[in-house]
C-alpha cells in the first residue's frame, strides 16, 4: 500500500532538496533536483508495472473528507510525461538561465529559486494526476495555477512578464473556482467528492449539466481554448524553459487531463460533449492561422500549442480512446521546439523569424534534432507523432465526410505552419553564429530520440496508452486501440497524405497569402476576447477608483449607506414572513417595574446624549447609559453580566474622560459647535435603523423557543462540576466561542499598542 | 497640607486585587469568573494610575509586563482549550471528565476550567492595563510638547 | 416586557446611530457604544420573560437563561475591548491629522488619492 506514494514523495522532495543543493552550490540545484525527478520517475515504471491501485489516507472523516491517490493507467501516463520532460528542462535550464540571468541583470544565485520553483511546479503536476478526489483535484489545480504564476512573472523587472503572469493567474484562476463550484456542485449531488464513487453513482444518476459545463470552463482555462485562450501567448513572455514545460507537457494538459479524468461523467451528457467538439475544432482554427503568420518562434508556438490541445479536446470530445496518446505525443515534440527556439535566442539574441535563417550550418545538431520534433508535431511517419493524427483520423473517420475535411485542413495547416518555423529558422540565406552550449543541446536530442523511438517501435506505445485509456475514456472496459503502419489504403492513410499535400502546398505559396491572412487577423483581434479582457479591466478599474470616490466623499453617507438599506430590508423581511402578525406585547407584572424603571433611565440617558452641549457630559451620559442597563441586567437576575457590566463601564468612563484630556479643548469646542448643525436626512436613517432594530427585536423576542438550551444547561452544569451554570457555559459548553473571542480581545490589545507606539513619533 | 488620597489608594491596591482573584477562584461555584475578575483588577490599576501618576505606578511588575501577560493568558486559554487533543479528546474537554468524582471545598472547585478562567483574567486585565498606560504616556508626551 | 424592551433596543440603536452619523469623531465613538448597549441588551432581554435566581438555583426554580447570560457577558467584553480601540484610533486620528471632523479626513484622503494618481501612470 505505502508504494503508491513513492513516486509522489520523491517528486515532492525535489524541490527541498533542490533548494538546499543550491545553497550550497547553485549549480547543484539543476542536477539533484534532476536526479531527483529521474528517481521519481523510476519508481513510478516500476510501480506500474504492479497494476492499477488506489490509496486513501483519512483526512476529516467526520466530514467524509479524505486524501485519495490512484495508481492507473491516465496518472501513470501523464505524471511520466510530467517528470521525464521536467528532468529534462531542468537541466536544460541549468546551461539557459546563468546567461538569462545575466541579461536580466540579477544574480546568479536566482537561479536556484527557478529551479526551484520548476520542481514545485512539477511535484504540483505530479498531485494534480495522482489525486483521485474531485477536492484534491481542485486545491492541485490551484497549487499548478500559484506556481506558474510565479514562473511566467520570474523576469520580475519585466512589466510585459508580470502583467502576462498576472493576465495567466486571472483567468486560470477563475476559471478554476468555475471548476470548484462544479466539483462542489457535483459533492451535493452524489455526497461524496471521491472519484470512484462519484462515477459510480453517476452511472445510475447522470450528473446535472450546470456541473459539467462547469468544470469544462475550468478545464478549457486551463488548456488554453477559445475564448480563453490569449493568455498563452502572452504567457511566452516567461524564461524559455517555462514556456517548454508549462506549455507542452504539463499546465496546458492539465485541463485536458481534467477532462478525461472526468470522462465518465462527461459521457452520457451529449450536448456538453457537443460544445466541447465545436470549441476543439475552433481552436484548431484558431491556434492554427494565427501560427501561420505570428512572427516571434514562441509565439508561433504557443498558438501551435493552441490549435494541438484543440484537436486533443475534440478526441476527448469524441470519446477516442486516442486522447491520452495524442497529449503524451505532443508532449516531446513541443517541448523539443520550445527547447530548440530557446537556444537560438541564447545564441543569436534573436526572436523573431524574421531576423533568423540558414542556421542549419552553425548549428548542425539543433537542427537535425529539431527537425525530428517538427516532423513529430507535423505528424509525418516513423515519428510518434503519426499516431497521434493516425488516431485523430481514426475518430473523425467514423463521424463523416464533414469532420473528415475539417481534419484534414487542420492537420494541413499543422504542417504548413511548422514548415513555416523550421524553414525559418534553419533553411534559407546561411547566418554564421557560435556554437551552442551542450547542454542546451542535449534534451533537445533526447527529446527528439524518444520522438523517433515511439516511431519505429510503436509497439511499445501500445499497453502504455491502453492502459490510459482503459482507465479514463472506456471506463471499467478493455482497450481494443491499435498502432501500427499500415500500407494501404484505408481512410486515415489516405487523410494524411491529403494533408500532407495540402500543407506543402500552402508552404509553397506562402508568400502570396501571408500578407492577407495577417491583415484578418489583425482585424478580428480587435474585437477577439483579448480585447473584451482589456476593456473589462480597464472598466473596473475605472469602477474602483469611481466608488472609492463616492465612498470617501462622505462618510456619513457611507454609513448611512450601509444602514438604511439594511434596515429596510429587515422591515421587508418582517412584512414578508408569516411572522408578521405574531407579535407578542407580554405581560408587565409588579415584580418587573424595577426593571421598567431601569430601562426608562437608560433610555432617558440615551435621548439626552443627542441634546448633550459639552463632551464632558456627553461621556457621563453614556456611561449613565450603560450604569442603567447594568442595573437592568442585575435587576433580570444575571449577576454575572451586572457585576462586569458595572466594572467595565466604570474603566470605558474613566478612559473616555482620559480621552478627553488627551484632545485638545479648542478642537473640542469647535467640533462640538458644527456637531450642532444635524441633518434632516440623519434624523430619518436613525429613524429608519432604530424602527427596524425595533420590529426586528420585538419579532425575536416574540418567538422565543418554549424548549430552550439554556434549561438543558442547568442540567448539565451539574456533571461538569461546575455550579455556576455560566461559568459552565462560558468555559465548557462554548469554551471553544470563548477562545475565539478572547483572540478578539488580544488583536484589540495589539490594535492599541501598535497605535500608540512608545517610542512613536509625538 | 498633604492629601490622604494616594496612601489610600495605594493601601485599597492589594485588597482590591485579593477580591479579583477571589472572584476567579470561586467563579466556578458563585458570582464571579475570569472577566470580572480581569475588570476588577484591572480597575484597581487605573486607579493608581489616575492617583499617583504612570511612574508611581510602573513600579508594580504585573503593570510593566500586562501585555505579555495578555500573551500569556492567551496561551493558557488555548493550552487548556487545544492540549486535550493531544491526548485524543475533542477540542475544550476539561478535567475532571463529567462522571469522575470532583475535588474542591464549597464555591471553590480543583477543575481545569480554573486555568481557562486564569487566561480570560489575564488577557483582560492585560487589556485594560495597557490601554490605560498608554493613554497616560500620550497625556505626559502631551504635556511635555505643550504650549 | 417584551415590548417595552425591544422598544428600549430600538431607542438606544437609533441614538447610537444618529450619533454615528455626525461629523466629529468622539460622538461617533459614543455612538457605537450606544449600538454595543442596545445589542448586549437585546441578547439578555431574552431572558427577561422567565428569570430567576442564576446561582445556586433550589430544584424546580425558574432560571434566568444562562446561555443568554454567557452571551451577554462575552459581547459586554468584546465590546469594551473595541470601544478602546476605537477610543485610540480617535486619539491616533486627532493627532496625525489635527482635527476630529471627518470631512476633514476625507479631504485629507481624497488629497492622498490625487496624488498617489498623479504619481502613477
């Protein structure tokens, strides 16, 4: 049983102990951190070599709440994908930030803390797809959504990477609490947020469709779809590395993740699933023009990576047995590309197509093993990526000839596009520039060998994603998906080379319709949902500043704001409810007149404060307010509350009169004197506030339980040695109450001293 | 002629802080308990202060350290109130359980509700005490810068 | 008894409230003890139908509510520690901003607010 969280353990120990290597040495950090990862990974082949397996750790049980972990087919995929990609971009970086850094003009310890940083961002991925608990899934998420924040926004001194970092935790982050609100809605329904259980009663009891689009808004923020999807490409602003990693193999996929993880939920509810197909299918369109003509490399990826997480949500969205394959696919070759821009950018100091080509002779090894990831992205044979587009093809197959043709111009323009990148960086006039570091190099070509290997040996992709799929899209079944080469000519073959044709065919004439296509999309970037995001900001922030305005004009008007309003309502509430017409007057008897009377004082007491010429007079008024109700509570019998009744007002006086003397008399006589010109409009909100905390107490006090706890008390108090039935009560029954409100005193204390420092100034 | 009122006062210190701990004591079985007890001494120390002045009365320990006696009563209220979790109980169980036999002699009861109503006390009086003190440093400040 | 107390409840509020609503800082202050009163009276005059004898209560003899006693007791303490917060920020007011007016104070914050903008972008 304890196996299971290995793999969990070791991914969460990478960044502590990456974090005290690179006290040590910062250069450290990059290797244990990685070998690290690699142990991590280890263990997680071999623990999957033992079969699917599940862990559940109680947390809350008297909530129903527990830590729940799965060892299966979709985790053990995506979490190989997440560490093997992250070992490697781990080192990567160790040759990539000393140089960043230096640019950025900060020091080279830094890049202990993105290491770091990296391999939290790792160990929260690893989470996200281990926990089996629609709450753990959820707080996974989040965990994914802080740390890329901090990762997008490392160039701390960079205004374009913090407002990407900030545009990235907006709307991941809300479009995570849309998520929340659809696990909690789902936890109502079936009374438990574990998963398993979940899709069991699911299977008898279809899950509402507000829950799923829920979660589907959260899982398309977190994928990078229409219409959130302009966050990616602003998020490019971010290192190089964590552009590789968080948008190739690890934040991007989390929301397509989220949703084959959620498959079975999604399954019976067609009309979700036929929303999510529409989204896929644009995004392709999307992701895919847009890269036809972005000029930066990281932009023309990051819309590459747009338009290939659509394709993989319309797999999801078609119940292909494909979509696990198709994301562990895309995975090494993205990375492999963001991973190859990147060193040409250390290399050149470049980052725009434009300014780069021919560099096919300077950097002889980029390229080859670059040109093996392009090749995988473009889904040409001997490469894995065939058998992504092989099962992309597959599922369209069997929808008709319309889904058919949209697949092909989307794999089409995938071609063209990456054509379009490796040509122009590496074809064209020769560009002579140094060599680039090895180790920058190195993952470049492991990456790129993993790419060919899954090409040549498509066997050994087979168990691998049947298992995924075993244990996301065809839930509870076997999986029947096969991967082979097939020389013939069925339908998928013939799709590719249509494809592939119309790909080369618009690489060809790219030149005659780059300029057009780029004038569109200017155009509908104008009024796209990246335009929508900035009005609205720019709105609230128009907003805030507009009501901070009102709010401070007068703060007479703020409070009355808040009062009159809720007074009303009170007053609403009441003439609503059948409560209205029970009011109960009670009885006066002979023994109550003490208290008649008492109360007649205070009130006597509280009228003439408002008539008050002098502060003097005003304090001992309150006080005399407060003397009465004392007398009124000993009066009522509850000697407890008079006798500290009548201690505190006694101190409130004397402290209210030290106030006093601390106040300059000048002040206070010309307060005093404009404090005498009242409002009409006060007069009728104290009106207002004071009828309804009127009728509301009356109301109350009218429909007091017959059966109360308070007599249960009494009984109690007895067994729990204390005769005093309050004492019992403040110290035993609602001992709990009582510490929270003396943490209330003890911040008012502090509230004090730090006001009235000292040593302060004056 | 000189005034019979600070001796007094300072004379009405002890006993008055004698009573506020007599009512923490014996709050379990009568009238009385951790706030009246903290009001009350708290009281006693204001009425130093407004007799005999911030230095006179600075003199005293407690009034020196009344806000990390404050901490300290916060400690206590959370010790009682959390440490039987340790030991497997829900949060504010109190010793003896219900059903065990009690110890104590009248209004005065051996209970662990005793060391909670201690906190409430010393937070309380922590409380008043340094409002009160502060409040006289800023009169002297006051009266130092004054016209 | 119930109406004359909920009468005196909403007495005390609607003082408290028109105090609050004034434009000197020492009478907002009252005000809000004035609120803090009326509420701790409210908890305890649900107890006001049926009281007793709180201690030592003999077999059988009414009880005054000590829930509603714990209640009262708890919101009397919590009120006297925020009134002498609030005593000291009028103090802190009165001496960072020089007046105890609070339209002075949102001319001072509105000032600030200016400024801060002007600075900015």
């Amino acid at each position: 049983m304890p196996v299971l969280v290995l793999p969990i353990l070791l991914s969460l120990a990478c960044a502590p102990l990456a974090y005290f290597a690179g006290r040590w040495r910062p250069g450290a950090a990059a290797w244990v951190g990685a070998a690290c990862a690699v142990a991590a990974l280890a263990a997680l082949c071999w623990e999957l070599t033992l079969g699917p397996a599940r862990l559940v750790l109680p947390w809350a049980p008297t909530w129903g709440l527990s830590l729940e972990f799965t060892r299966d087919g979709l985790s053990g995929l995506y979490a190989a994908m997440a560490l093997s990609v992250g070992a490697l971009v781990v080192l990567y970086s160790r040759a990539y930030m000393p140089h960043h850094l230096a640019e950025e003009g900060r020091p080279a310890r830094d890049e202990v803390r993105f290491q770091v940083l990296m391999l939290s961002f790792m160990a929260a991925m690893v989470l996200l797809v281990t926990v089996d608990d629609l709450l753990l899934l959820f707080i996974a998420l989040d965990l994914t959504t802080i740390v890329s924040y901090l990762l997008i926004g490392f160039d701390r001194d960079d205004p374009e990477s913090r407002a990407a970092a900030l545009l990235s935790l907006v709307l991941t982050g809300a479009t995570s609490v849309v998520f929340f609100a659809g696990a909690m809605a789902l936890g109502l329904q079936y009374g438990t947020f574990s998963l398993p259980l979940v899709f069991e009663r699911a299977a008898t009891q279809p899950a509402s469709t507000g829950a799923l689009v829920c979660l589907a808004v959260g899982a398309l923020g977190k994928s990078a779809q229409v219409p959130f999807h302009f966050w990616l490409p602003r998020a490019m602003a971010a290192p190089t590395p964590v552009s590789s990693y968080l948008h190739s193999a690890a934040m991007v996929a989390a929301g397509v993740f989220l949703l084959q993880r959620l498959y079975p939920l999604f399954e019976p509810a067609v009309a979700v699933r036929d929303g999510l197909l529409a989204i896929g299918f644009l995004s392709m369109t999307v992701g895919s023009l847009m890269a036809l003509v972005a000029d930066p490399f990281k932009r023309v990826l990051a819309y590459s990576t747009i338009a290939q997480y659509g394709y993989a949500l319309v797999l999801v969205a078609l119940g292909s047995e494909g979509a696990p394959l198709y994301v562990a696919a895309h995975a090494p070759c993205k990375a492999a590309l963001f991973l190859t821009v990147g060193a040409i950018t250390q290399v050149t100091g470049k980052k725009k197509l434009s300014e780069v080509s021919g560099l096919r002779h300077s950097l002889p090894v980029l390229a080859g093993a670059s040109a093996v990831g392009a090749a995988g992205l473009a889904a040409l044979p001997l490469t894995v990526g065939f058998f992504k587009d092989e099962v992309f093809f597959h599922a369209l197959v069997e929808k008709g000839p319309l889904f058919m043709a949209a697949g092909l111009v989307g794999a089409g323009l995938t071609l063209a596009y990456t054509l379009r990148l490796w040509w122009g960086l590496f074809g064209g006039p020769r560009q002579d520039v140094p060599a680039a570091p090895r180790l920058l190099v190195a993952p470049v070509v492991v990456l790129a060998a993993s790419v060919l290997v899954g090409g040549l040996l498509p066997g050994l992709l087979v168990a691998p994603s049947r298992a995924a799929a075993a244990a996301s899209m065809v839930h509870g079944g076997a999986s029947s998906l096969e991967l082979a080469y097939h020389l013939d000519a069925r339908a998928e073959n013939l799709l590719a080379l249509g494809a592939w044709a119309l790909g080369a065919a618009l690489f060809a004439t790219r030149l005659t319709w780059t300029p057009m296509l780029t004038r569109v999309l200017e155009g509908t970037s104008k009024v796209g949902p990246a335009h929508g995001y900035r009005v609205l900001l720019h709105q609230l922030d128009r907003l805030s500043t507009w009501l901070h305005e009102k709010e401070v004009r007068d703060l007479r008007d703020r409070v009355a704001s808040v009062l009159v309003p809720t007074g009303l309502l009170g007053m609403t509430v009441l003439w609503v409810t059948p409560l209205r017409d029970r009011f109960i007057a009670g009885s006066v008897g002979w023994a109550d007149v003490t208290l008649v009377m008492a109360l007649a004082f205070a009130s006597a007491a509280a009228l003439a404060t408002l008539r008050a010429r002098n502060h003097l007079v005003l304090v001992m008024l309150i006080s005399c307010v407060g003397f009465s109700l004392a007398m009124v509570f000993a009066f009522a019998a509850a000697p407890d509350v008079a006798l500290t009744s009548v201690l505190v007002e006694t101190t409130f006086t004397l402290l209210f009169a030290g106030l006093l003397a601390l106040l300059p008399d000048r002040r206070l006589e010309r307060a005093q004197k404009e404090a005498q010109q009242p409002r009409g409009r006060d007069r009728i909100s104290a009106g207002i506030a004071g009828a309804s905390a009127f009728l509301l107490s009356w109301s109350a006090l009218s429909h007091l339980q017959a059966d109360r706890v308070g007599t249960q008390t009494v009984k109690l108090a007895e067994a729990a040695h204390s005769p005093n039935v309050v004492a019992a009560v403040l110290t035993d029954f609602r001992g709990l109450d009582t510490v929270g409100e003396m943490s209330v005193v003890l911040a008012a204390l502090l509230g004090v001293t730090s006001l009235l420092k000292l040593k302060g100034k004056g | 002629m000189r005034s019979f009122v600070p001796p007094l006062s300072r004379m009405l210190l002890w006993p008055s802080l004698i009573i506020a701990l007599s009512f923490w004591l014996k709050g379990g079985g009568e009238v009385g308990g951790g706030f009246p007890a903290g009001a009350l001494a708290g009281l006693a120390v204001l009425l130093q202060y407004v007799v005999t002045g911030r230095e006179q009365t600075r003199r005293y320990v407690v009034v020196r350290y009344a806000a990390p006696l404050a901490g300290v009563g916060l400690l206590l209220v959370v010790g009682t109130a959390f440490l039987p979790v340790l030991a497997g109980y829900t949060p504010v169980s109190l010793f003896p359980r219900p059903g065990q036999p009690g110890m104590g002699a009248g209004a005065f009861h051996l209970h662990t509700a005793l060391i909670f109503e201690g906190g409430l006390m010393l937070i309380v009086f922590g409380l008043v005490v340094t409002v009160i003190d502060r409040f006289a440093l800023s009169t002297a400040n006051q009266g130092d810068e004054g016209p | 008894m119930n109406l004359i107390a909920s009468l005196v409840v909403g007495l005390l509020f609607a003082c408290g409230v028109r105090m609050v609503l004034e434009r000197e800082l020492v009478r907002v202050a009252c005000g809000t003890v004035l609120i803090t009163n009326s509420s701790v009276l409210l908890i305890l005059a649900g107890s006001f139908a049926e009281r007793g004898e709180a201690v030592n209560v003999p077999q059988g003899y009414p009880v005054t509510d000590p829930v509603l006693q714990s209640l009262a007791l708890t919101a009397i303490v919590i009120g006297f520690a925020v009134s002498a917060l609030l005593l000291t920020l009028v103090h802190r007011t009165q001496r960072a901003h020089g007046s105890l007016r609070t339209d002075r104070l949102v001319e001072a914050e509105m000032k600030r607010v200016h400024d801060t903008e002007k600075e900015g972008p």
